[in-house]
C-alpha cells in the first residue's frame, strides 16, 4: 500500500468513525452535550468544535491556504445539528480530495503560522498523518466524554469499522 493509498483509507475510516460518533453524541440531551468535563476544550461540544475546525485548517494547508491559524478553541457552530451537518460535509470533501490525491512526493512541503504564531514548514505527508492522528486523538477523548455521561460509547476500532 502506498501513501496515497493509506490517506484514502484514513479518510474513509474518519469518515465512517465520525458518523458513528455523531451518532451516538445524538443520544445525549442539550445540557449533558454541553456539560463541563475534564479534557480538551472543556465539553463534548466544545470538542467536537475543535476537530471540525483542525480538519479544515489541515485541509485548507493541504490545498495552498491556512496559512495563519484561528484561534483553536474557536466555535464554528453553536447547535448540535448544524455542527453535525458541516462534519458530514468536511468528511465528504476530505474523501473527495484524498480520491483525487496523486503520489506526494516526501519533498513537498506546507508553510504555515501556527496558534502560537510560530512559522512552521512540514513535509505535507507529515501534515497529513498529523491531521487523521489529531482526529482520532480527539476522538478518543470524546469516548471518554460519553462514557462519563451515563451512555455507552460506540466502539471505533478501525479494523472493526473498515472490516465489519
């Protein structure tokens, strides 16, 4: 499997995993959604916020823009369905540029300022391994979120999901 190929299935797993997570994030009543927790950005909400808004930046870098960063912990939605819509539109966007992505050669490269005002250049296959990391890492803190919330995270094992 090449890099290009490994990236396809990346997004198709962040896909799959997002909609199964949104899923069960569905369950919850407002208040429990938005509720304080320990963790990143302080809410289930808040999070999900956050991943949505990683994921454009990435995406925005790995097509010539983002070069400066928004705040991370910036809301791009305030309800709960219009954040879930805009994920189901990232992904489906994210899956369309990774079909349509030839080889990248190790030498191509991303400038970008990041939160900290840093000025940064990455190879682009490092950027994108840091996104589909970035996602499951945030992920996984949302499952805990859940499992605080009285419900029963789903599982998001990607040889589960990618072989069901």
């Amino acid at each position: 499997m090449n890099s290009t190929e490994l990236f396809r299935m990346l997004a198709r797993y962040n896909r799959i995993a997002n909609q199964t997570l949104y899923a069960k994030c569905a369950e919850l009543g407002d208040a429990e959604y938005r509720r304080q927790r320990p963790g990143s950005f302080g809410s289930i909400h808040a999070l999900l916020n956050h991943t949505l808004l990683a994921d454009k930046i990435w995406m925005s870098r790995f097509q010539g823009g983002g070069q400066t960063t928004p705040p991370l912990n910036t809301v791009l939605h305030e309800d709960f369905a219009g954040l879930r819509s805009a994920r189901v539109r990232e992904d489906s966007e994210m899956d369309q540029f990774f079909t349509g992505l030839d080889d990248i050669s190790a030498d191509r490269t991303i400038a970008y300022t990041n939160s900290k005002g840093r000025h940064c250049v990455d190879s682009m296959i490092l950027g994108i391994l840091h996104m589909f990391n970035h996602q499951t890492h945030h992920r996984g803190q949302v499952h805990v979120m859940l499992s605080q919330s009285g419900l029963q995270p789903p599982s998001l094992d990607m040889h589960r999901i990618l072989n069901p």
